[in-house]
C-alpha cells in the first residue's frame, strides 16, 4: 500500500503464504492502530497506507531534536526540483487515477484548524514557486485558493466547489501545479474530544507519471506532519528560503 491503494483481493495475491481471512485479520489490527484507512467503492474494500502515526512515533522518539524549519526547507527543495523535472517526461497517452488519503488528530478545534485552511493559509502554506509572494484561500464556493506574485502576475492551484465552515471544504482544479491532469482535494474536520481528526482525501486523474504521483503523496504528508501541524501547535510562520 506505500504506492497507492490495494483491495483485499490484491494483498491476497501479495501474500500467498497467508489466507485471506488472515489477511483480513492483520488489516483489522493495522486500522485499529489508524495505520491504514478503507473506503468502500462498490463492493470493492479499497485499502490505503496511513502514514502519519508512523511519522509521529519518529518525530516523537526519534527525531525529536531535529529542526523543523531545516526539515520544511528540504522537503520545499524537493518539491521545486521535482517540479521542475516534471513536466518534460509526461506522457499523455499515460491517463490514470492516483488517490491519496490521510487523516491526523490535532489538539484544536474545528474552529481553529478551518481557519488555518482558508483565512490563515497564508501564514503556513510552504509550496510556492516565489519566496516573496502571498497565499490565499477565498473560502466560499467559486473561490480561488493560490498564489499573488509580488510584481503582480500569480497562479490558481484550486477552487472551492463545496464548503461548509468549520466542518468540510471541497476543491477542484485543473490547476497550475499540474499540467495534463485534474485533481479533486476533500479536508473534513471532525471533533473530537477536545481536539478534532482531520482527514484529506486527494485524487488526481489524468496524465500523472510517477513521478508527480511521488511529489503530491510526499507533500501531502509534509502539508500535514510538518507545516500545519507547526503551525497549529506552536504558531509557526512560513518562512521563506531564499538560495545563496
């Protein structure tokens, strides 16, 4: 499942060794443990990696004198080279589906982690093609969420095509972070005790080569783990890495 989703069938064939009722059995311990996620599609059990809990026993036992900030600028670097090493190896004739779910518990509010996601997307976002420019989430539906250049040219990266504050927000694109496909994102916000588990669901249709496949599930991850996550817990601004 680290590559995308499989359905049972598939991680039966993947473990021939074990029944597919012992199957079914190891996947019930690992959704306990929130370490995969399923979604029924039809009849079809689809069953998808959860990365985050790994991701936070590291930073908690392993990794938890590293820098956050030096962290972000890598993942920011690899996301600009990727980017770039893109577009020229896309194959057209290569139309896929690529989906990508995720959900973390935060300590805050549905309140306050909505606002993080639209009237304070600027304040965290660290994916943008210039240092000096500013994010922006016009929350309501017909929206525009992406980026203002400051000599004043720009890009679109979504618009909101459902919302409903502080609970869900729906977007839709083609959009300027990728060329030849069209990508459908869905962040919903549950409460949860004091906190709230907030979910996001990506799927990205088109011409998508593994290698955009790659780039949106590592970002994804870190838009999660590292920059909201700073930012809701600590208050952490964007900061923007200029190159020597």
């Amino acid at each position: 499942m680290r590559n995308g989703p499989q359905t049972t069938g598939q991680l039966s064939k993947e473990l021939p060794d074990l029944s597919r009722f012992a199957v079914m059995q190891h996947l019930g311990v690992l959704e306990e443990a929130g370490l995969v996620l399923y979604r029924k599609e039809g009849r079809t059990r689809m069953n998808y990696a959860n990365p985050v809990p790994l991701r936070e026993i590291y930073d908690r036992w392993v990794n938890q004198y590293a820098s956050s900030a030096a962290e972000t600028a890598q993942h920011l670097r690899r996301y600009a080279e990727n980017s770039k090493e893109v577009a020229p190896r896309m194959d057209h004739d290569e139309f896929r589906i690529v989906r990508i779910e995720m959900e973390m518990r935060i300590d805050a509010p549905c309140e306050r982690v909505f606002a993080a996601l639209t009237s304070e997307f600027d304040n965290w976002w660290p994916h943008r093609y210039k240092p000096d420019s500013t994010c922006y989430c016009d929350a309501r539906v017909g929206g525009y969420s992406g980026e203002r250049f400051k000599n004043g040219g720009g890009a679109i990266t979504g618009m909101v095509v459902y919302i409903d504050p502080p609970f869900r927000i729906v977007s839709s694109s083609p959009s300027s972070l990728s060329n030849g496909s069209t990508a459908y994102a869905v962040d919903v916000l549950e409460p949860e005790g004091s906190g709230c588990l907030y979910k996001r669901r990506l799927s990205i249709w088109g011409a998508v080569p593994e290698e955009m496949e790659k780039m949106f599930r590592d970002g994804s991850r870190q838009l999660m783990e590292v920059a909201l996550r700073e930012y809701i817990d600590h208050g952490k601004r964007y900061e923007p890495v200029v190159a020597s």
